[in-house]
C-alpha cells in the first residue's frame, strides 16, 4: 500500500513538472494547434479571434491580441501562456513573467518557416514533437499540390484582399502581409504592391481594375456583408465588384496561418480559379 502511494505521488509530482494543466492560448493559430494535438481540455481561455474549433469558440475570451492587458489572463491562473510575437502592447509579455508565469512566445509571421517553429514550439511545449513535424509535413504537401497547379509570378487573377472597411477606409492587404502570401501560394496577383495592411483610395482602386475582390467576412469594423461591399463609394465601380466577383472569407481560416493553411490555400485556389482543388 505504501508504495502504491508513493508510486501515485511522483506521478502526480511527474505530471505537475510536465504537462501543462491551465494553459491561456493568446493568438488563434497556437490554439488550433494546441487543439490539433488533443490537448483543448488544458486551455482555460484564449483571444477573442481564437474561434476554431468550436470548443475554442466556447472558451472565456481575454480580448483581442493586439489589445490585451495582463491582469485578465492572470485571473485565469494559468501555468502556461502559448502566444505569438502578435501580442501587443508588449508589456503584457513582461507582467506575466513578473507574476511567475511561464510564457512561450512562438514566431506570429506568415511564412512557411514561421509556421513550422510555430507548430514545433507548441509541439515541444506538449510533448507532441513528432506530431507537429507530421503535421508541418502534411501542410507543406497540400500547398505544394497547389503551387504545381496554379505557379507563382503567371498571369494569375488579381486579386484585392480587403481586411476591413473602418472609418471609410478600405484597407487592404499589401506585401509581406498573411493576404499577400495567400493569393501567391494560389497562382494569383495582389493588385497592392505597398507593404503591410494598407488604406488604398478610390483611384488607385479603379487603376489597379482587381478581377476578384475578397474580404474577411468579420473583422474591427463588425461582420462584412457584400452589400456593404457594393455600397462603398470607393468599390461600387470596380467591374469585379459589378459582375459579383465578391468573396467573403474567415480571415482566421484564410490568414490565421495555423493548422489549417493547407486546407485554406486548396479553398482559395479554389475560390480564385473554380477548380474544385479543395474537393481533391
Ligand atoms: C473580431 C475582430 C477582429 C478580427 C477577426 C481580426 C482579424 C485579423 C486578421 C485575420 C488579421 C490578419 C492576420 C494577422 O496578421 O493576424 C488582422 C490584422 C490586423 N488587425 Fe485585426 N482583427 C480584429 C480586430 C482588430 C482590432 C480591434 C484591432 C485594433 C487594435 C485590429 C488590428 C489589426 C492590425 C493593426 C492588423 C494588421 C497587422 C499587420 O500589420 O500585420 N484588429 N486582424
């Protein structure tokens, strides 16, 4: 009896230094990732975009990552906070650490070799190193089976990738953003060559004549709908516009960069060029 006792002890003392048990996933990409390896039971709470899957849409939401404050994700008394190098104002990274909290901040860029320190990280952190290596793998394979497809720098379609439509403002995604990956990876060709997320006026809109224009379907300002689209002052002449050639897309799925960026490349390819890739 006692060494069944004792045997139950370092167990449970194993598993205290081992897995983490109340884990706050800040950035939607880890969270799918965390949930992709069988370990969503551990998470207590996440940001506000993490919303798949659905029992990470269920879970206490400490606001948005570029947006957090410490104190929230301290009340939730976690022994491990996953995150990425999105989380702002970068102070909460400190307060944390202040309060003994274990950090794992991973690489949030969007690129292929971001993405696989992304996976590996979450992965060693759960002991799951095997799994995320499989998982990168698999990803990279479906987004080569794409690119063999449609190939980078062709005449593709071109695209304009609207992040949202605050203040009047259409902003868009120029180079080196998530967007601006998406559409190359698809054979297509970003209408914006500026970098980064972008407000881009009517003019340069109507001269960049877009053959497709695509949107997050939710965003800073609200849910997206394609008569708001229609109805903007700077959109309604662009023949794409006219001729319905609108798309609204999860901006989590599409440039989340998580998990599931192979499934989102085969959807936009799909949506692009109406090849039926996401059915193969
Ligand atoms: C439901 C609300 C929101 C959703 C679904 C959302 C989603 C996204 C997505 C998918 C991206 C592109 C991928 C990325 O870099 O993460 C993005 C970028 C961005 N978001 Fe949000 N967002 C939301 C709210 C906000 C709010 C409230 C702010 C204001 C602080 C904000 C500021 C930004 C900025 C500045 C970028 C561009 C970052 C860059 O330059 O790379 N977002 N958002």
């Amino acid at each position: 009896m006692k060494r069944l006792i004792a045997l139950l002890l370092v167990g449970i003392a194993m598993l205290g230094a081992g897995e983490p048990r109340r884990i706050v996933s800040i950035d939607p990409a880890v969270t799918e990732t965390v949930f992709q390896f069988g370990h969503g039971g551990a998470v207590v709470a996440t940001d506000m975009t993490s919303t798949w899957p659905a029992a990470a849409a269920a879970l206490p939401k400490l606001g948005y990552i570029r947006q957090l404050n410490a104190e929230g994700i301290i009340a939730q008394r976690p022994d491990l906070v996953l995150t990425s190098d999105k989380l702002q104002p970068r102070m909460v990274i400190e307060q944390l650490q202040q309060a003994g909290i274990t950090v794992r901040e991973l690489p949030g860029a969007a690129d292929l070799p971001a993405l696989r320190q992304r996976l590996l990280g979450v992965g060693e952190a759960l002991g799951e190193s095997a799994q995320a290596q499989r998982l990168y793998d698999g990803i990279t394979a479906r987004i080569d089976a794409v690119a063999r497809r449609h190939p980078a720098g062709g005449t593709g379609p071109r695209v304009l990738f609207i992040l949202h439509l605050m203040g009047g403002d259409v902003v868009c995604g120029g180079s080196g953003t998530a967007a601006d990956w998406l559409i190359r990876a698809c054979g297509g060709r970003n209408g914006i060559d500026a970098p980064g997320y972008k407000p881009v006026g009517a003019e340069a809109l109507l001269a960049m004549r877009p053959d497709v224009v695509v949107a997050m379907s939710t965003g800073p300002s609200g849910p997206m709908t394609r008569e708001r689209i229609v109805a903007h002052h700077a959109l309604t002449g662009l023949a794409a516009v006219q001729s319905g050639r609108v798309h609204l897309v999860d901006g989590t799925l599409m440039l989340g960069f998580g998990p599931r960026l192979g499934e989102a490349v085969e959807a936009f390819a799909d949506l692009l060029h109406g090849d039926g890739a996401a059915q193969r």
